[in-house]
C-alpha cells in the first residue's frame, strides 16, 4: 500500500479514575459526631442510590431481584465501618441499618 503506519489517537485507561479515592471508608461520615451519624443512619435507607438503579436501599430491600445489590453494599458499609472502629474513628452503626431494612446478614451465608 505504500504507507506508513501511523497513529492517529490514543485511548489511555487510568485505573485511579475508575473509583473514587477515598480518605477512609466509603460513604459512612468518618470522623463523625454522633449527631451526624444519627442524620446517616435516618436518611441514607430512603436515598435514591445509582449501585441500586436508582432505587432506594428502603424500596430495594422489598424487592428480590435488588436484595443481593443491597446486601453488597451493605456489606461494604460493614466492612468499611469496622476499618474506621480500627483507626478508633466514630462510625455508624451499620446493624441498626440492617434492622431497620430487615436485611438479616446471615440470610447470605
């Protein structure tokens, strides 16, 4: 064909922009007064979350089909809690959520 080859543009992927670099834990309120974690626990089971389809983790615990995305994230506000309890930061108490959603953790064992 007679040409070189060039290259015309470039894709680079950049693995730290797929998730949010996070200080510690995730979207719990690190560091915390108890007032805000008691205004956490109050609103974030009626929040319109994108992991859930923009469902709410309340409306997501009723159906199905989102039990097992609202259990992974649970789970991550678990485990992200316990690391915050190890540094000795304030966490909420991501049981009472539990509870209050009636997503029992030994239900996906």
């Amino acid at each position: 064909m007679g040409h070189e080859p060039s290259v015309s543009g470039r894709l680079v992927i950049d693995p730290a922009q797929d998730m949010p670099q996070l200080r510690f834990g995730s979207v719990l309120p690190f560091g915390a007064s108890e007032e805000a974690s008691a205004a956490w626990l109050a609103h974030w089971p009626d929040q319109k979350l994108p992991a859930l389809a923009g469902r709410t983790p309340r409306r997501a615990s009723r159906r199905i089909a989102d039990q097992p995305r609202l259990e992974a994230l649970l789970r991550e506000l678990e485990h992200d809690a316990d690391l915050l309890a190890q540094r000795g930061v304030r966490a909420p108490d991501v049981g009472r959520v539990r509870t209050e959603l009636q997503m029992p953790a030994d239900q996906w064992r």
